[in-house]
C-alpha cells in the first residue's frame, strides 16, 4: 500500500461488521438477501434474480429507481459546489428549493432542512415548544402524539410516537408526552374500501387530553394523516377535520408527519390536499429525494416563522440546525426529482391508478390467513391472523416467499404493506397480488 492508496479490504465479503437496522442480524447474515443493482421497477439481487419493488425501497422511491436526471444533477452540483455551510452562509440551490417546495403548497411559507424524516420530527416538535414560547405561551411543553405513530428513532420521535418495540428499552423518553388512541378498529372496519366509516368520535379524545392536562400546558400534537410503518392505519372520515378542530378551539399547533403520506402517495401532493386539512406544519422526507440522497423538511404554515422575527435584527432567531440542513447534493437531488414528479404528472398518475390498486388488494378477500385489507392511493396494507404463540411470523414468511419469487414487499408485525414507485405499470400490480396470493396459500 502506498502512501496515497488505502487498502479498503481483501474481505468484501464479510458482513459481520455492519450492524444493520431493523433487522434480525444473526438470521440475515446465515442467508443474505443483498440488492445490487436497480432500475425504474425492478432491483437486481446478488444470486442474478430480478426483484420487483412492491414497497418503493422503503416508501421513498417514488419516481422509480436510478433516474438518470437526478444522478446527472447531483453530479454536476458535486463538481461545482460540493459542499457549503448552513450556518450564517448560504447557497442558491437551498434558497430555489424552499421556493419551489413552499409553490406546492401555499398555506406554507417557509421551509426548514434537515436530513431524515426522524430530524425533521425533532425540528418540528423544537419548533413547537419556541413557537409557543415566542408568542407569550411558554407554559405550553407538552407534546401529544398516538398510539401505533412511527415519528423516526430521534428521542423526540419515539416519545410521541406508539409502537412499543421502539420505546422499551430506551428508558423514560421525554417528559410531558401523552398520546391519542389510535384509528385502527378491525371490528367495526375490516375490508372497508379507503376510507373507514367508523372512528371519527376518536378524535374527541383530544378533548380529555385537554381536561386532564389543561390546554394552556400543550403545545402541539403530532400525527401520520396515515400511519405507514404500523400497518398502514387509515384515518376514518371525519377524523382529521375534527383533529383540525380541536387544536383550533385550544390553540394547540396541529403537525402532520408526512414522511409518507407526502409527494405524491395518495395521488395528490400531500395528504393534507387530499383530506383537505391544513396543519400548522408537515415534516417530510423519504419522497423528497427519492431516497437517493437523505434529506428531510419541515413545512411551517404562515405566520410561525414571523413569529420569530422579533427578536433583535442581529440575533439568531432560532438555536437550531444541521450540519448537512439544505447540503447542496440534497438539492440538487431534490430539485430534479420533483421535475420528474411534475413533468410525468407523476401524482395524477397514482390518482388514475387508485382504482385498479384498491380492487387488486382487495381481490385477496378469502385469501387463506387474510383478516383484512385496506387500502387508500397506492398503499395497501393486508393483515394476516397472526400464529399462536409467534406472532409476526407468518408475515415474515410470507416476506421470504415472495422474494424468492421475485416481489419485494414489507412486513411489519403481521401485516404485509406495499407501496409501489409511482411508475408502477398495471402489469406490475396484477404480479405483486398473484405472488401475494400464491404464497398466502402455502403458508401454515
């Protein structure tokens, strides 16, 4: 090795270093499934199998896998500027960005960079409580989110947020959190079509939130309009507007996290123009960039930034930020992507699909182990009557099975949720529910 060389490894093929996330390491690492090439649809595995993506990687591909525009854009951004600090300096392609993000919506004047859905989370929840502070009501530091919520792994993230297995082993979490039911009522609404009929009367129990903790302690709530890592929880109608309702009535900021739900996913930009609720903020990443660089904002509805602007001209309004908040690449990524959203009316398109998607997942109704399905934009969500005594384990093998036979789907729990890229053909969902179908019969 000389002085300019570095000798990267003679073991390429030692997995034990990388402790990966989410995943049972011991079992992956004795039977590896390792993806190393894809395009628009399809991944390419190590063993020279192709792989359809039923999930959008993980719910962020939205405009299908290596897209020569965007790898393009960010290579000439690397070549001209490859990195420029975010603290009291600046760069174009942040400043048209947030333009360009802020044009999509125009109840929203501000947007604020961080590099995950977990950060902008934690951005939003710090936004909250300075909010409040800024404008006279600094007692409100409580932060209420939901049960079954997946708002990230930062500590704020999974203290508002509901799935126990995030939460157990990492002590109290922050303090004053308290959380809404959740939406998901299999008894009254197994295989309803979109969205639920029963549930909205859920949303009053914010009301006893408020009567137990009192409304000048609470700053803000936080939810998924639809919970996408627990399952694919719909909102039932109504709900989100008598959400919108109650914040108002209490002066209590309402935050979408649209991690998800956001660029495109329900056939319209956001889930809040699809339910038509405007929250005060709605974190977002995933779609952003298509997941080919991370990046996550924070969207902030009109009027809370210029609550900050009272301070002294010369003082920083607000003690936070990334070193990577608005990185050039990131941009450049995401400016290229929402030009391919736009030029292909790539969220038209997933609006025209809907149909022929909610009769494909439906279309599993009596499958063997089906308990319910649902189904809203091009998500998809099939719950499996979990094994007794080992739960989660008929979904993962339903996760196995369909790999091998050349379908990518995601299991949480026991129930299968699928997401294709927003390019996805009528062809490809007729074999993502034939594989599903298949190999639901061969199951135990």
């Amino acid at each position: 090795m000389t002085a300019n060389t570095v000798d990267f490894d003679a073991s390429p093929n030692n997995l034990e270093p990388f402790w990966m996330p989410f995943t049972a390491n011991r079992q992956f690492k004795k039977a590896p499934r390792l993806l190393v090439s894809a395009k628009d649809m399809h991944y390419q595995s190590h063993d020279g199998r192709t792989i359809l993506d039923g999930t959008a990687g993980l719910w962020c591909v939205n405009a299908g896998h290596a897209r020569k525009e965007i790898a393009e854009a960010v290579g000439a951004q690397l070549t001209k500027l490859d990195y420029a600090p975010a603290f009291q300096m600046g760069h174009p392609a942040a400043f048209q960005l947030s333009n360009t993000l802020t044009q999509m919506l125009p109840e929203f004047d501000h947007v604020f960079f961080a590099n995950s859905g977990s950060e902008a989370v934690d951005t939003a929840l710090k936004i909250s409580l300075a909010y409040q502070r800024a404008i006279g009501q600094g007692a409100r530091t409580r932060l209420l989110g939901r049960e079954r919520g997946y708002h990230g792994v930062g500590f704020g993230g999974i203290s508002v947020g509901g799935i126990v297995s995030n939460r157990k082993v990492f002590g109290p979490m922050l303090a004053g959190v308290d959380h809404l039911p959740h939406t998901h009522d299999l008894k009254r609404n197994a295989f309803v079509r979109g969205l639920p009929e029963h549930g909205a009367e859920l949303a009053d129990q914010l009301e006893r939130i408020v009567a137990l903790h009192d409304a000048s302690t609470i700053a803000a709530v936080i939810v998924e309009p639809v919970a996408g890592s627990t399952g694919v929880l719909l909102p039932p109608k109504g709900y989100l507007q008598k959400l919108r309702a109650i914040c108002d009535k209490y002066g209590i900021l309402l935050i979408f996290d649209e991690v998800i739900t956001g660029f495109g996913r329900l056939g319209a930009s956001f889930a809040t123009e699809y339910f038509g609720v405007v929250p005060d903020m709605i974190t977002c990443a995933k779609g952003l960039t298509n997941g080919v660089i991370p990046m996550g904002a924070v969207f902030v509805r009109k009027g809370i930034y210029d609550a900050f602007m009272n301070a002294p001209e010369n003082t920083i309004e607000l003690f936070h930020g990334y070193t990577y908040s608005g990185n050039p690449a990131a941009c450049a990524a995401s400016l290229a992507v929402l030009d391919i959203y736009k030029r292909e009316s790539l969220f038209e398109r997933a609006a025209e699909l809907a149909p022929y998607w909610e009769d494909a997942v439906h279309s599993l109704k009596g499958t063997r182990h089906v308990i319910d399905l649902r189904n809203l934009g091009l998500i998809g969500a099939i719950e499996l009557e979990p094994r007794e005594g080992k739960p989660t384990a008929r979904a993962f093998e339903a996760f196995l099975g369909c790999y091998e036979k050349g379908v990518l789907i995601r299991t949480t729990g026991d129930i299968i949720a699928l997401s294709p890229p927003l390019i996805v053909q009528k062809t490809h969902i007729d074999q993502i529910f034939d594989t599903i179908g298949k190999v639901l019969k061969t199951l135990d």
